[in-house]
C-alpha cells in the first residue's frame, strides 16, 4: 500500500531544500540563541527562515527534547477558508529533513486541502526535527473559531510531559518600522498578560490559536514569558514596510 504523505509545499521558498544547507541554517540559528526553562507550549514565527529564523529559534532553544515523543501543532489557514479547526489525513508530512509521522485524529474533521499548501505549520517541522528527532504530529490548522473553542480541542490533546504545543503565528503585517514596533508589543503584553480579548488578525495571523492557548494557560495556572520580539526590519528586510516576530514560552 502506498504511503499517503504530504510533500511539502514551500521548501526551497522558505526554507532551503537541501538537507545540508537547512539543517546548517538551522543550527546557526539554535547556536546563536540563548537555553533558558522549559516549556510546554511555545509561539513560534512562520515566515521565509531568513526573517523570521533567529525568533523561531529562539524559542526552539528553550525545548528539553528528553521525553518529548509527541507534538500538537496548530497555525492559521492562509488559503482555505475555514469554520473552526480541521486536522490531516495524510499518515506523514515530509520536509528535506524526512517524514514524521502523523497521529490520526480523533473527533476533529480533516480536510487536507487545507493543508497541502499551507506553510504555518510546515515551516515548524525543520526545527522540530533538528530539535526533537523522531516524534509524531497533530498537525491542525484553525480557521473561524472562538478562544473557547480552540481551547476546548487544545485541552483534549494537551497530553502530558511527552506532548509539546506549537502555536504557529506572525505578528503585525506590512507596517512601518515603528508602527510594527508599537503594534507587536501591545500584542505581546496581551498574550504575558493571557489576555486574547487584545488579539485579533491586524496585530497576528494566528490569534485564533494564540487565543486558545492562552484560555488553557488561564485554566490551568500557567504564565506566558516573552522570548523575543523582532520584526523582518531587525533581520533580513527594510524598514518601511514589515512583518513582526514574537517568540513566547508557556511555562
């Protein structure tokens, strides 16, 4: 029987498509970043690597892979409009860096054309593999849908020690240096402060599944920690016109 994976769509965009180069890149970025307490969950950037692949980074540091065999993934749907969150039924996604298994869900609808092109969650998959190894995926894209909502899926997933969530989210779009400064870190004094009701799709993408996130942290007594804040200006890009990365740590 042949295998149903999902190729992925954006390697050689945002990311490089050879095995050497990527996990070269990867690693320059890991070097570069700082340990720090390890988290349950972590907000990471999606964009082209080299924008967005030092915040991404991170974040990533912060991961003690022992005992991590499991990893919920969630992002915004870019291309597919949708009515709340919709899993894979692909039995593994592929990047440059191999295949990782994918767990089939329970209980959430699957729609793999939302997936097949979409790159929020893909481009975590490089930097999971580099950090964690082997491990299987809950990969989930959300469309319209309530903090509650999400939370509600969040907590049935949420596992324990060997489960890692990875929200997948970009900050503020297209804005001026300045604005985007001003913007981003409003948002991040939302989500410190676990608070979705100052999120919404001007100051992040990915609200929907940051909001989720941060209902379940209320829930359970946790704490969001920033990482880093930067923005496309601060990396690879000019300044008048960019994309804000926020990397967060839900302790």
């Amino acid at each position: 029987m042949k295998a149903n994976i999902r190729a992925p769509a954006v390697a050689g965009m945002f990311y490089p498509v050879a095995p050497a180069e990527l996990r070269r890149m990867i690693e320059g970025f890991m070097a570069a970043a700082k340990p720090g307490p390890h988290p349950k969950a972590i907000i990471a950037p999606h964009a082209g690597y080299i924008y967005s692949g030092p915040v991404a980074a991170s974040v990533y540091k912060r991961i003690n892979p022992a005992g991590i065999s499991r990893v919920v993934l969630v992002g915004p749907s870019h291309r597919v409009p949708l009515r709340g969150l919709a899993a894979s039924g692909f039995s593994a996604w592929r990047t440059p860096l191999g295949d990782v298994p994918v767990e089939q869900p329970q209980l959430i609808p699957v729609n793999d054309a939302a997936h097949a092109l979409e790159h929020s969650l893909e481009v975590q998959l490089p930097f999971l593999q580099t950090v964690l190894g082997e491990f299987t995926l809950l990969p989930l894209v959300a469309g319209e849908a309530s903090a509650e909502e999400v939370a509600e899926v969040l907590g049935k997933c949420w596992g324990g020690a060997e489960t890692l969530i990875v929200i997948s989210s970009d900050l503020s779009h297209y804005e001026n240096y300045k604005t985007a400064r001003d913007m981003d870190t409003a948002t991040a004094k939302a989500i410190i402060a676990l608070n979705p009701r100052g999120l919404d799709y001007d100051n992040a993408c990915g609200f929907v599944p940051i909001a989720g996130l941060l209902h379940v942290a209320k829930q359970k007594g946790m704490r969001a920690e920033l990482v880093d804040l930067r923005s496309s200006g601060d990396t690879a890009g000019p300044r008048d016109s960019v994309v804000g990365y926020g990397a967060f740590a839900v302790i």
